[in-house]
C-alpha cells in the first residue's frame, strides 16, 4: 500500500494527521504538517515529509517545518524525519533512522538499527542541535553512521563534572567549547556504579561508522580512563566544596 497526503491537503486547515498504514510493507508519505505514523507489522517505508521539499513555497504553507513522529512497529522499517526536530520509533525489526536537520530524538529499538546522521544537516536551522539516541532492553546490535566525520575528526565526550552517563559523538572543533551542537547525544550509554562509570548493556550503541569507512567500536571505550578523570573532578570539587 502506498498513501502520499503531501499536495492535497494544500488547502485544508492545518490539522496534524494520524495515519495506520497496518499490515503489508507500505510506503507512507505525510504532509507539510506534524504527522504521527504507525506502520504496523511489515517492512514499512515511512517519510514524514515536509514544506522545504517543495520550492517556490505554495501560498499559505507553514514558514518553519514540522516535526513528525514516525512508528515503524515490527518488521524492518525505514523511516525519514524531515527539516524539524523529528521522533522516530523503529520498533521491533532492523531498521534504518534518518532524522535529517533539526535535533531528533531517534529510537531504533529491539533488532539492530542504522542511524544515519550528517551532522551539518543537524547544525543548518533554527531548531538545530545534537540529535539524541535512546535504546533500549536487548536493544541488538546497533551503529551509527557518520556521513561527514572521518574518523580523525570524531570526538567522544562525558561530562563526568556533572556525573552525566550520556555519551557525545560529535566532531572535534563542535566539542571545543565544551557544547555538542551538531553531532549526537546517546542517552544513558554509562551507569554509575559504586562511585564509578560502567557500561549500561541496555542502552549501548555499539558501532560508528566514519565517512571515511572505519568502525569504531564503542564497547571498546577505555573505562579506566574516564573513571580516572572522574575521581579527580569528584576530589576538585570536595576541595571547592
Ligand atoms: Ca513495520
Ligand atoms: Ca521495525
Ligand atoms: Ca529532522
Ligand atoms: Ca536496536
């Protein structure tokens, strides 16, 4: 099954819209306006679509983007975010995420997901920022794939300061002011055990692919080292304290 809502709703108010692709691997295309899609069981291609991709803007269409929530539910989807800051849910099944500009919260789920993010997209609109990643419980085997840093230009990044467990992935001269703009924020990849950081197995992303065509190994993040630079950033701070 394929729906295209895009032009046709040109003159309708501007209603958010809720589709139910159901059953059978279906192509769903949204509108201008803030789409919520379920794609039900099957290998669903899901766009949410938006004002930018149409030039000259059409009279009356939103000026900003908006962002869509997409669920591609079991099966191994696809799902495209657009210009804004998007939410995508790939369920169970491996599936792709594309969040495009603005910062997205994306979500691949059960099954071993590609998340594709070029981080000037992130860094081009008003709303940017980092896009943030969320897995979960027996979350598989998942990778994040850089369009635009080689591997020379990645940083990774905790601010042990403030006892944070996310970790940032952005490139170097972004982190320089010690603020990720454009790169990506992956939600409670640490815990903090008995005082100290350890891998949280639930959340992990486990690869990043550069554009240059390495795989860096995140499971292979050197524990030691940030716990080291955390015991002395807890030990300054008692000393300021
Ligand atoms: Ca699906
Ligand atoms: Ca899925
Ligand atoms: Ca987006
Ligand atoms: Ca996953």
């Amino acid at each position: 099954m394929s729906i295209f809502l895009g032009e046709h709703h040109l003159f309708t108010k501007y209603q958010p819209y809720t589709i139910y692709a159901l059953g059978g691997n279906d192509t769903v295309r949204g509108t201008v306006l803030s789409n919520t899609i379920y794609g039900g069981s099957g290998d669903d291609y899901l766009n949410g679509y938006s004002s930018l991709t149409l030039y000259p803007k059409p009279w009356g269409w939103p000026d900003q983007p908006r962002g869509d929530t997409l669920y591609g539910e079991s099966g191994n989807d696809t799902l495209i975010g657009n210009e804004s800051s998007d939410s995508l849910y790939g369920g169970t099944g491996n599936d792709k995420l594309f969040g495009y500009e603005g910062g997205d919260f994306l979500s691949g789920g059960e099954g071993d997901d590609l998340y594709t993010v070029t981080t000037s997209d992130n860094a081009r609109y008003s709303d940017a920022g980092p896009d943030h990643i969320d897995e979960q419980l027996g979350g598989g085997n998942d990778t994040i794939k850089f369009t635009d840093l080689d591997r020379s230009e990645i940083s990774l990044n905790v601010d042990i300061d403030n006892s944070d467990t996310d970790l940032w992935l952005s490139s170097s001269e972004d982190l320089e002011d010690g603020q990720n703009d454009s790169g990506v924020i992956i939600e409670d990849f640490f815990v903090i055990k008995d005082g100290s950081y350890a891998f949280n197995n639930d959340n992990v992303i486990e690869n990043v692919a550069t554009a240059d065509n390495y795989t860096v190994d995140l499971t292979d993040i050197d524990l030691d080292a940030i716990n080291a630079a955390y015991e002395a950033s807890q030990a300054s701070a008692a000393t300021i304290a």
